[in-house]
C-alpha cells in the first residue's frame, strides 16, 4: 500500500509540473489563462465537493478570510504565466525553485519562529543559480524578473495556505481559495486587459481543451491524488518529494518543446546550483524529521 502511495504521489507531481508546459501551449495572455482556470477550477472543485459530499458552506466571516489567500493565487499564478510567457517553460520553473529561500527569509517573520540561517545559505544557492541564467540570454530577463516576484508570491502564499488552511478541510479550502481568484479576477480582468489588449478573449479549440486539462487534472485531480497520497503517507515526505516538481517541468518541456536547444552552458551550471540546493535542504529536513520520530519513539516507550 505504501508503495501505492508513492504513485499517487508522484502522479500528482507529475500533473503539477504540466501546469507549465500546459501554459507554455495555451495562446491567450497570462491574465485571460489564469481567470479561465480559476473560473472551470471553480466549477470542478464544486462538483468534487458534491459527489464526495464534502463540506461547501462557510460562513461570510470565513470567505472573507480566504479570499486573502485567493488574492495572493491570483498573483502568483499571474506572475508564474507571464514568467513563462516572456521566456519558456524552463526558465519560469527554475526562477520558481527560489521560492525555498524567500519562504526562508519571510517566514520567520510570519510565524514568529527563529530565523534560520543554514536556510538562507543553502537557498542562496538557488538565487546564485538563476543569477548565472539571468545572465546567459538578455531575451529571457524580463521572464526571470517575474519569476522572481513570482517565487516571492508563492513563498507568501505557502506561509498564508498553511495558517488559514490549516483551520478548514482541504479540498474546501481550495475550493473557495480558487472561488475567491476568479471573483478577484473577474473584477480586475477588464483593467488588466486594457493595460494588455488582445485580439479576442474567447479561447481556441485547442486552448478550451488545455484549459479544461488544466483546471481539472492538473488542478482538481492534483490536490485528490495530494489528498490520497496523505493518508498513506507524512505531510514532510509529500512536502519534501514537491521539491521534484521543477525537474518534472524542465524533462517535459525538453521533450515537449525541445527547449534544449535555446539553453546554454550557464543555464545547466545554474541548474546544478539550485538542484544541489534541493538536496541540501532536504538533506538537512529530512535527519531533521527522523530526530524527531525517535525522540517521539523514545517518549512513547517511557510512557
């Protein structure tokens, strides 16, 4: 069973790491992308809800509270597109692998805890990395810069998922965090759009598919394997295997668009910097964690 979820798990991560390369295929802007996931994710965690018969009321005071939480997933996912929009699907996922060292620098300010820093040494690994691809191709800087806000997105967005969420059932709390985006971008759309006109804003065919594969498998379908996955398996191990995600993204998009050809020696040599950053920082949690589990094995034996 265990390693059943293990599966699940890397499915999950897997589908993840097509959120990229599905937004590299979709031909409308960043903003049009993101409201029309928000809008059929919204549609799709609601019908999960009903078949599963999952909690979907919340009072007014909680909405609120969330949509918070939703505001900063409407930016993330703004700057995340529009990252990979203005350069490619490796470079968007690499500026995104940052997001471990923001986390480290804005968290301990969030949740009061000490700073921590072997945390920023081992994740100014990751920012020397995209220093050396920001540099490697001058067409690709404006892509890295929102990648970077992009990481700083998400680094608050993790942090605020984890303090609000934690007080609601999951797939709940995604629902009206999703709901909340696409009340939050329908309103700001017709603003965003006159900064950033385009011809039309109703989708092609093929995008209307990679749309509805987007909001749902590798958004809905997800989180349920994620969910899965946790009742088998600990919130570290799933948090710690996430860390793959960016390597999904780049063997994808390698194969998928053959962006192998348009990156250079200094892109991979960065890429070696932010992958040994991963392995540091998991290295370190992950004795962290089994410290933990044997001094809970050795109170339990004594009690």
């Amino acid at each position: 069973m265990l390693s059943y979820a293990f599966v699940l798990l890397h499915a999950s991560i897997l589908l993840a790491g097509f959120t990229g390369v599905l937004g590299r295929l979709i031909t409308l802007n960043e903003g049009l992308l993101v409201w029309y996931r928000v809008m059929m994710a919204s549609v799709f965690f609601f019908i999960y809800l009903a078949v599963t018969k999952g909690r979907i009321r919340l009072p007014f005071k909680d909405i609120i509270r969330i949509a918070w939480v939703g505001l900063l997933l409407c930016i993330h996912w703004l700057l995340f597109y529009g990252s990979i929009k203005y350069s490619n699907v490796s470079i968007g996922v690499v500026c995104f692998a940052s997001v471990g060292f923001f986390t480290a620098l804005i968290d301990p300010f969030c949740s009061k805890r000490p700073f921590s820093f072997r945390e920023v040494a081992f994740s100014l690994l990751t920012i020397l990395g995209i220093a050396l691809i920001f540099h490697f191709d001058a067409r690709y800087q404006t892509g890295i810069i929102l990648g970077i806000f992009s990481a700083i997105a998400a680094a608050l967005l993790t942090i605020e998922n984890r303090r609000v969420g934690s007080d609601y059932p999951l797939m709940t709390f995604l629902f009206y965090e999703i709901a909340a985006s696409f009340v939050i971008m329908s309103a700001f759309l017709p603003l965003y759009l006159s900064f950033f006109p385009v011809p039309t804003i109703v989708p092609s065919m093929s995008d209307f598919i990679y749309l509805l594969l987007l909001s749902s498998f590798c958004t809905v379908g997800m989180f349920s394997l994620q969910i899965e996955a946790l009742k088998r398996l600990s919130s570290f191990t799933v948090n710690l295997s996430y860390n793959l995600e960016p390597v999904y993204s780049i063997i994808l998009a390698m194969i998928i668009f053959n962006e192998a050809k348009d990156l250079n020696f200094s892109f991979y040599v960065g890429l070696i910097l932010i992958c040994a950053s991963v392995i540091l920082q998991s290295y370190v949690h992950w004795n962290t964690f089994k410290k933990i589990q044997a001094v809970a094995k050795r109170s339990s034996r004594k009690n």
